[in-house]
C-alpha cells in the first residue's frame, strides 16, 4: 500500500496507511490502464509521429501490478473484526494497529462505491456501512436537531457534514432513505441555501465554511444522480427519471430573454 503522513482532511493519520486513500489510489490506477493502452495504440500507428509513447508499455505493466499490490495490501492488512463483524479499517501500520473510524471528507470508507472500488452491494461494505452510521464509529453524532452523519476530527466532535450525508444517499438505493437526507440536507442549508462544511448536531445554524464549494458541486451531482436513476427518481417525486440527453436535445432558447430554459 501507499503510505502517507496525511488524511483526505489534511488532518494528520493515526497509522500510515490510510485504507480510504489507497482504495481511491487503486481505483484510479485501473483507470489508467485503458488510457495508457489507448495512447499506445496511436503509437503502434505511427510511432514517429508519436515517440514519447515508446515506453507507455512498462508503463501500463507498472501502473497494473501497483494496483494489484495495493488491492492486495487492503485484503490483507485493511480487514477487521469489529463490534461481531467483518469490516475495513480506516487506518493501519501493517503490524495489526488499526483505527476504525471516518472522515466526511472524501476519499472515506463511506465512500468507497462512490470511489468505483467496490460493489454497493458487497457484504463487506455493507458490514462497514452499518458501523460507520453508528455509535460505534466516534465520528458519527446525532443532537437534538434530529440529524445524524459523520463529521471529522477537523472541525470537531458534535459537527456533521453535508458532504457526508450526500455520500450516504450516493452509496443507498434506499428510495426513502435517500427521501430523508435529501429532506436533511435542504433544513441544513440554512441561513444562505447552500451547503456548508459542517454544522452542530443541537443548533443547525451554527455552521462553518458557508458556501463550501465542494460540497455545493457534490449536491448537484447527487441531485443528477437521483433525478436519473430508475429506482431513486421517486426520492424527489418525478413521476419518471429524467433523460437528460432528450432533455437537452429538447432545449429551446426563451425568445424574451435568449436563456436556455
């Protein structure tokens, strides 16, 4: 696996191999695979026109055998027993130190079908699913607003981010628990309708970094996803899920303002 001194939140890790980070990392080095193959291929055309691809193979070869190793590092070191069940580790020093635990910034353990490195559906993330949304992960909070998710030990105990409740409706195919967080995530958007880096768990306004890019960018893509799928359509009350191409296709500029509507 890689090792790092430093979380997603830039916060610094507990052990040196945090497990979220390597799965993005192996997840993106398949990604390069098929883009190295395909540079290559212009290459074998015409490799004058093309030189600096000579050496995209040993390339393709290394990139493969770094995610396979780092796959191979989280299958066995990143897999815990925890509270009776079989789980991945947020963190470890590959000598059997581990942290479990998750941040809401992205890359996270609650993330990763999101990332592409696992099934939604596989057994192993959906164990570390049902412990990530309790008490047994120390960052996850619930308050007498009525709202419960993970935070970080960013901003602090008692805060829980959008960010992570859009990641836990990314991660459901759950037609009324997206329903929820969607519903969640519009009470938090308070004072300024956007979304926000965290908020206290007891008074909802209290809130830190308004108008957090990321997060906002992240709403949208979740509000996409929902409107498109064939199942979570209903979430938000579409009588069917949106076909964005004809939708687009369909689009006419408004002859009183010349906006695209």
């Amino acid at each position: 696996m890689v090792r790092t001194h430093f979380r997603p939140s830039d916060d610094a890790v507990i052990y040196a191999f945090n497990i979220p980070g390597n799965a993005m990392a192996a997840t993106e080095l398949g990604h390069i695979v098929p883009l190295l193959q395909a540079m290559r291929a212009l290459y074998d055309k015409s490799p004058a026109s093309y030189p600096w691809a000579a050496a995209l193979s040993s390339l393709e070869t290394r990139a493969g055998a770094l995610e396979a190793s780092i796959r191979e590092g989280i299958r066995t070191h990143g897999i815990i027993q925890f509270h009776g069940e079989t789980v991945y580790a947020y963190e470890v020093d590959g000598f059997g130190n581990t942290v479990f635990m998750d941040d809401a910034n992205v890359p996270s353990l609650l993330s990763l079908p999101f990332l592409g490195f696992v099934s939604q559906t596989d057994p192993l993330y959906q164990s570390t699913r049902r412990q990530l949304l309790s008490a047994n992960n120390p960052w996850y909070f619930t308050g007498s607003a009525g709202i419960a998710g993970i935070g970080s030990p960013h901003t602090g105990a008692g805060r829980v981010w959008p960010m992570a409740l859009m990641v836990q409706a990314f991660t459901s195919s759950d037609v009324d628990e997206v329903y929820t967080l969607l519903q969640e995530l519009i009470r938090v958007s308070v004072p300024n309708s956007l979304m926000h880096e965290s908020f206290n768990v007891n008074d909802l306004p209290d809130i830190t970094r308004p108008g957090f890019a990321w997060a906002n960018t992240l709403f949208g893509n979740l509000v996409l996803k929902v409107a498109t799928d064939p199942v979570l359509y209903r979430a938000i009350n579409l009588t069917a899920p949106l076909d964005l191409v004809a939708l687009i296709k369909n689009w006419k500029p408004n002859e009183h303002s010349g906006i695209i509507v």
